[in-house]
C-alpha cells in the first residue's frame, strides 16, 4: 500500500518567458584542449568552410567550425518559435523517490511537451530557420527512431520548406505511426537502406536484408541534397552546431536549479551521438573546466551499441557510405550494423566529437546498460511519475535510478538530474515485446567488434 508522501517544494519548476536563454552556449569555447578537426576524406586535412559548403548550409558551417566564440545570439525568429513549447519544466520526481526509498532527489528536464515529442525540435527549427535564411528549396535528413525526422518535418512545414527523411528501416517497419506524423508535417519517408541512391543500392548488396542503421541513412540523405540544386544536408546528432542549438536544454535547468537553490551533484543523459547529453550537460561541463563548481557527468548508452565504452576513439567515417567527413570520435566502425533486436534507439556507430574528447579527458562518465533493464525502468517511471518514457530517455532513467539506489545504501541525500528527453507514445511494439517476454538483450561479441573495427580507415 502506498504510504502518504510528503512533498516539501514544488514538484514542477518553470522559467518565464523572459527568463528564456537568448544565446546558446559554445562549450569548445571553455575546453582547453579542443575537439580534433573534421577531416576532409580525400584530402586529409582539416575541412574548411569550402569543403562544407556543398552539404551544409552556411551559417551551420560557421557554428560547426566556429571553437572560440561562447554564446551565439538565438535569432529573434528561432526565439518566437521556442515560446510555442520553451520554456519546458524541470521536475522533481517524488513519487519515483518514494517507490525507491531512496534519500537522494532526482530532478528530470522533461522535452516532451511539444508535438514532436521530443528535444529534437531546439535544432530543428535552428536548422531550418538558417535553410530559409539562405533561400534553399529543401532539406533532407536520416533518422532512426523517428524524433528527428518528425521534428524536421514540423520545423520545414512551419518555414515552408521541402523535407525528406531516410528512417532507418526496422524503425520505419517499427513504428508505422511515428512515420505517419511525419507525412502529416510534409515529410517524405523513404526506409533506409533503400534502393533510390546509389549508397542505398551499394549497401543493401554489400549487405542483403539490412534493417539499417542511421550511417546507412546520413549516406542516402547527403547523397540525395547533393543530387538536388537547392537542398543542403541537415543532422540530429553529433555536430558541434547541434549540440550548440541544445544547450537551451542545459542552460534552462540552470537557472531553474538555481531558483530551487538546488546544486545538482549527478547529472545523466542517454547517449546515441550526443545532442540531447550534450545539450543538457554543457553549461555544467562549462562551469567545471572554469573551476566554478564540480559536477559527476554520466553518458548511458545501450549494450547493444556502446561506442564509448567499447568502442575506439579515433578517426572514423560519419556515415556507412564513407561519403561524409570522418571525426575524432568514440566509434564502433562506420560498418558497424546494430543488430534488429535493439529497441531502444540510440543506434548510431559514434559518439560526438564534443563528448569523445570530455569522456578521454576523464570529464564525464559512460555507462552501458542492457535493454530488458532500461524497459523495466520506463515502466517503473511510467507508474510512478505518470509519463510513459521514450526508450533512448529511459536508459538515463536507469542510471539515475541505480544511483539513487546507491544513496539508498550510502545514506547520501545526493541531488540527481536526468533528462527525460520525450514521450514512448509511437514505441508500443517496443513495450509489447517487453510485456510479452520477447525482448532480448543483444550484445555485440568482441569478435564482432573486431570485424567492424577493421574496416576503419587507416588515419
């Protein structure tokens, strides 16, 4: 039976609008040792703006080279768009306390209080406002479970651009109805590898009955903006830029922790390629290389694809095609192929160069976790805080789950802030196999490892 519980603070905090962030934070602008540069593939060397220019759109470029300048100004435009759905709550999950019996206090920055359901719509519609700012016809995209593309697809109808998106393909065969928002918004969903580009083609030969992966769709869809005057190349993940445009994230639950007089002292996200940790740790990551305060950061990704914790750091392609700059990055191989079984999202080979570079200075933490584990923390959220959590913010869930477990042992009133990245409403088939007992817990041999890695460029 449950017990009465006592809450002693607000269970929701929220900023006003005037507190809304008006500048993103650059965080390489803090790091004293930088990131490693994108390298031009043919070349070699270090891509300059030339280089990017065929791919992605200028001002893009400018952010993503750009490793000095803190704070960029959030353009008026972008601004006016965030306050259909920014600023978003910081949370204080009591009952998941509660259920635990733990003393410490766990705080969750919830994203999923927009149409597209997730964090993914803060760079979405940067993208696209700075697509339109430069007069193009189109974007096209990969994604994979689906957020992205359905936040690009609402972001290009509200600036009435064209917007094509490569689902990665057991998701689009997965998740039929996240495909459908996506159409809804305008968007053209073609499953990824498909048989329309020539990368497509190649990989779906190279490997017969491939269920995808979001390398195999960044190929298709850069192929596809370089095929078409007036289209360039927009990214979910891993860039510099967009883990820029999701600092709002971080920078929100600042301040909101600052007017709760609350300092965090663990602070955890999911990890795919690293926008939504990013973007929430950040501002924290800027405060500890200044020497301000001093913060534990944790990455948790899945067993099934875990590029930091297994993976290599070193020069690798961004895309299975080998098409894209390659990046200094924590990575499984760009032909690293995640096996169908995997549910949980999070399925890209790397991790952002950003976050490689915090993770080998020993700035942040990785941990990976089994997916029959991250499910039974979703439904465990979802009965006690009442939101049924996307799968990818679930794996954070975990995490801060088990600290709060290890306070319980300790005695420590330890104060733990995950994000909640967005809601599991289109993963049902994902929670019916976990319901129904199917769900397995996939994890790549070394020998499989082994294979991928040596297939990585020699650099």
């Amino acid at each position: 039976m449950r017990t009465s519980l006592k809450i002693d603070g607000p269970c929701k905090t929220y900023l006003t609008e005037a507190e809304l962030p008006k500048a993103w934070y650059n965080v390489r602008a803090d790091m004293k040792k930088k990131p490693a540069p994108l390298l031009n593939p043919k070349t070699l060397k270090p891509v300059t703006f030339e280089d990017l220019r065929p791919v992605f759109c200028d001002e893009l470029i400018k952010q993503e080279l750009d490793e000095n300048t803190a704070y960029f100004p959030i353009p008026e435009d972008i601004l006016t768009f965030y306050k259909m759905y920014r600023p978003s709550p910081l949370v204080r999950a009591y009952f998941l306390e509660q259920a635990l019996e733990t003393p410490a206090h766990i705080y969750y920055k919830f994203e999923g209080n927009n149409t597209s359901g997730s964090h993914k719509l803060n760079s979405a519609i940067a993208q696209a406002y700075y697509a339109k700012q430069q007069g193009l016809k189109g974007v096209t995209t990969e994604t994979g479970a689906g957020q992205w593309g359905t936040a690009l697809s609402m972001a290009c109808a509200f600036f009435d651009l064209e917007c094509q998106v490569y689902m990665v393909k057991c998701s689009y065969e997965q998740k039929p109805f996240r495909r459908e928002v996506m159409r809804t918004y305008g968007g053209k969903v073609t499953p990824s590898p498909s048989m329309t580009t020539e990368v497509g083609r190649k990989i779906n030969a190279e490997f017969p009955g491939a269920t995808g992966s979001l390398g195999c769709a960044i190929s298709e869809a850069v192929e596809a903006a370089q095929a078409q005057e007036g289209f360039r190349y927009v990214l979910g993940s891993v860039l510099n830029q967009v883990l820029l445009h999701q600092t709002i994230i971080g920078l929100e639950t600042q301040t909101a922790l600052k007017k709760l007089g609350v300092k965090a002292d663990i602070i955890i996200g999911c990890a795919g390629g690293g926008s939504n940790l990013g973007g929430l740790i950040s501002p924290f990551v800027g405060e500890k290389l200044r020497g301000e305060a001093d913060y534990r950061f944790i990455a948790v990704e899945p067993a099934s694809c875990p590029s930091l914790t297994r993976g290599r750091y070193a020069y690798d392609f961004c895309d299975t095609g080998c098409i894209c700059p390659m990046a200094k990055m924590y990575t499984l191989g760009s032909k690293f192929m995640p096996s169908a079984s995997h549910a949980g999202g999070l399925r890209y080979h790397g991790m952002s160069t950003i976050l490689s570079e915090l993770y080998d200075q020993k700035v942040m933490e990785a941990r990976s976790v089994e997916q029959t584990k991250v499910f039974e923390a979703a439904e465990t959220f979802a009965r006690t805080e009442g939101i049924l959590p996307a799968p990818e913010s679930s794996h954070a869930i975990r995490v801060a789950m088990d600290e709060a477990l290890e306070c319980k042992k300790t005695g420590e009133a330890k104060n733990i802030v995950f994000g909640l990245t967005g809601t599991g409403y289109f993963d049902m088939m994902s929670y019916a196999r976990f319901n129904d007992g199917t769900m397995s817990d996939y994890i790549p041999t070394d020998e499989e490892l082994a294979a991928s890695f040596a297939k990585m460029p020699k650099v």
